[in-house]
C-alpha cells in the first residue's frame, strides 16, 4: 500500500511539472510571477488560481505549502536536474567554482538549518533562498525529488539529503586513489 501512495505523489510531482514546463515553454511571464509571489506567505493568494485550477486541494495547508514551494521555486530557476537531491544541489553550490572545502564550511550553517525544519512550514522558508543560490551559481534542482522529500519530510529525507552533501563521492574517490597501490585495512594497516 505505501508503494501505491509513492506512485501516486510521483504522479502529482510529474503533473506539476508539466504544467510547469508548459509555462515555461509559452513564456508566459504573468503566470510565472504569480508563482514566484506564491513563495510568500503575504502574496500566495496570487498564485492559487494557477494551483486550484491544476488539482490542488488549497484547504489542504501541506499539499498547498508543497505546491506553492516548488512551484514558486521552479518559477524562478527552472533548470532541472534529474538526478540529486536537495544536499547534492547544496554541496555544488558550495563547492563549484573551486570553492572545495572551504566552500562546504562556509556553507554549512546555512544547509544545517535545512535539516531542523521539523515539518512543511518551516521548510518553506529555507529551500527558496538555497534555490536563489543554486540560480546564481547555475546549479540545476531537482524538483521531482524535492517534491517527494517534502511530502514525504522527515528522517528519511534528511539523512539522503546529508549523505548527498557531505557525503564522499564514490566517482571522485577512486579517481584520487592511483590504480596500482594495494588496498590498506581500516586504520592503514595492512
């Protein structure tokens, strides 16, 4: 039954974003911008024409937050990723244009704040301003996936999100070890 309830917020997070890329497509700006005021608690009236006309249950607060959230950010920066989540987009953010370690560090408070939002609501407020960040840098989000997590926010999404930025990356690992040393045991050891 919980396979059945995945399939059917995949559905939902795919319908979004055709219409998304519709909007896109048709360059239709008015539509966009009243996404983007969606992303305020004071302005989202403006954008629920667009997601009562789509299916939105707008009584229903989450799925409304969810929605205004990731359609808003779509609306701003919609170069997509299809791969991620919202830690790798955070990690490239912090670590493209050379910034390395040092731009994990300084990134870092900003991305732990993402990981305390104990619901929805919260989480509205710090995913924009990390997707205005990957705008500037021209991070690709991927939205499909930070629809699931915020459905399905909680334990689960935030260790993947954790793994995914401060994570080693398995590719980069075995680029830097040379092809001919021997393996060593925990502890460097033998």
């Amino acid at each position: 039954m919980m396979q059945d309830g995945r399939t059917d917020i995949s559905r939902k997070a795919g319908g979004l974003l055709t219409r998304l890329r519709e909007l896109v497509a048709k360059q239709d700006r008015g539509a966009l911008a009243a996404l983007r005021r969606g992303l305020s608690p004071a302005t989202e009236h403006y954008a629920w024409p667009l997601l009562a006309g789509w299916g939105v249950d707008l009584t229903r607060e989450r799925e409304r937050i969810i929605h205004l959230v990731v359609a808003g950010c779509y609306a701003e920066h919609p170069e997509e990723a299809s791969e991620g989540n919202l830690g790798t987009t955070a990690h490239r953010i912090a670590t493209d244009k050379g910034g390395g370690e040092d731009g994990l560090k300084s990134f870092d408070a900003r991305f732990r704040r993402l990981l305390i939002c104990g619901n929805v609501g919260e989480l509205s407020e710090r995913v924009p301003p990390i997707v205005r960040a990957a705008k500037a840098r021209g991070v690709p989000v991927n939205y499909h996936r930070l629809f699931k997590d915020m459905w399905f926010w909680g334990e689960r999404s935030k260790l993947d999100w954790a793994q995914a930025f401060w994570g080693v990356d398995a590719d980069a690992e075995l680029a830097v070890a040379p092809a001919d040393s021997p393996p060593t045991a925990p502890g460097g050891g033998q």
